[in-house]
C-alpha cells in the first residue's frame, strides 16, 4: 500500500475525480492527501474529503495566492479546519521567490500565521518552498525552538544542508516525482542521505509527472513510479519503501491507515 501525501484532486471535474481515485486504488494507492492551495478552494476541500473515503484534506494558502486574493485570517483557517475531522493539516503555506516583483513581507507574514495556527490546533504543516531555502530554514527553526510544531517539506528539492536543518527539528520531507528526472542527479544523491523513518512519497498532482509519463497530467496513481526511483536510491525494495512510507504517514498525523 502506497499513500499519496500531497495531491491537488481539488482541481478536477467531479467525473475526473472519481476516476482518478479509483485509478490510484487500483494501483494500490490507498489513500491520499488533498492540500489546499487557496482559500477559495476551502469549500471544495470539504467537499473532497466528503465524498471520497481514501481522500484526507488540508486546509491552507499557498504563498503566490496569499498575494493574489489576499491573505487569509487564521480566524478563517481554524473556521475551515473545524468542518470535517478528515481535516488533518494545515497547508500548502510557505514561500515562493520564484516570480519577479514577489512580495516577501506578505508571504512571511502569511506563514507565521499558518504556523500560528498549527501550534494552536496540533495539525502538521505541509510546507511549500521555491527558490526561498535561506529564508525558509531561518525562519521554521526560529518558530520551532519557540514552540514546537509538525511539519511536511513537501515536493523537497533542497540541498542536503536544508534537509539536515530540516531533520532537526523533527520534520519529515517528501519526494515527488522530481526525483525520476533525469537531470535530478544532485536531489537523488540528497535523497540517499535522508533517513527513511524521514520520507514520504507524493505526486503534487496535476503537477511533475514522474518518469515514464512526463508531459502527460500527473495522477495520484503515479505515486507509484516515485517510490520505485526510492527504492532505488536507498537501495531497498519497492515494497519496503510502501511500507515504510506508509507507517511514516501514520506516525505524523496520528493515524492507523492499512
């Protein structure tokens, strides 16, 4: 069994939903992790976790949409939080340097608020971070040694100083399909010294289609080709890597998912 720790399933069609989640279960994708990207996606969030079983929810506002519709309240985060117990993180939040004319102040200010909230209601955070690596450690474990929080640094693509940073304060790091590409030499050599009760596997699906179905949209079945490429990394089987991955989705967020 493989669990699919960050997906968008949010952002297909009713009738693309229900095929996807049957496709990843097929696939021995049993469950799946729906982050949130935008506060106006809370509503259909909800309604994810509401109608598919296998699908769990997070509940946050990605950096680059904090500037577009405005930064959400933490009033309005713990309001959407508190609408289903398959509720069970905060995110995406983080930061995203990537575009020109990027508005620092507001997406740090935009994270401490998620990470308010995270150590108000226990949930992990799931943490986006693109071009931003100096600012992201300093800032995650400042707020760590003042009070102590979960946290996903989803989609890594680091170098293996963030990553020991990351380590330190307890926080698991999750590879995307990134890691079958073949210019990802460097991040797969980052990956080899992770420690595997460390790891997750996602799609970031409709994004980063893993190796063999680069260019086509990524699915949350495609899940399986990155822990493939892990179990090669870490020089393991793609069953041990199943496995594990999996007891360390149940280790996060308290759970017990067979």
């Amino acid at each position: 069994m493989l669990i699919d720790s960050h997906c968008h399933i949010d952002f297909f069609d009713f009738a693309d939903k229900k095929r996807i989640v049957e496709s990843a279960n097929s696939l021995s994708v049993k469950y799946m992790l729906n982050a949130c990207a935008a506060r106006g996606s809370f509503e259909k969030i909800i309604d994810v976790v509401s109608n598919f079983d296998c699908v769990f929810g997070a509940i946050g506002q990605h950096p680059e949409e904090a500037e577009r519709e405005g930064m959400v309240s933490k009033e309005d985060l713990l309001s959407f939080i508190g609408k289903s117990k398959k509720i069970i993180a905060i995110g995406e939040t983080g930061l995203d340097y990537s575009s020109d004319g990027y508005n620092r102040d507001l997406q740090i200010k935009n994270l401490l608020n998620h990470i308010d909230v995270a150590g108000e209601t226990g949930l992990p955070l799931i943490i986006h971070n693109r071009d931003s690596n100096d600012d992201m450690c300093e800032i995650l474990t400042t707020e760590y040694n003042k009070k102590k929080f979960r946290a996903i640094i989803h989609c890594f693509t680091g170098d293996l100083k963030m990553a020991n940073a990351m380590l330190d304060c307890g926080f698991y790091i999750s590879a995307s399909g990134i890691i079958t590409f073949k210019n990802a030499g460097d991040l797969r050599n980052v990956f080899r010294d992770i420690p595997l009760n460390r790891l997750l596997v996602e799609t970031d699906s409709p994004y980063l289609a893993p190796v063999p179905y680069r260019g086509k949209q990524n699915e949350p079945g495609f899940v399986v080709e990155t822990a493939k490429m892990l179990a090669k990394i870490k020089s393991t089987t793609f069953d041990e890597i199943s496995k594990i991955t999996t007891q360390n989705f149940n280790d996060l967020f308290n759970l017990n998912l067979k």
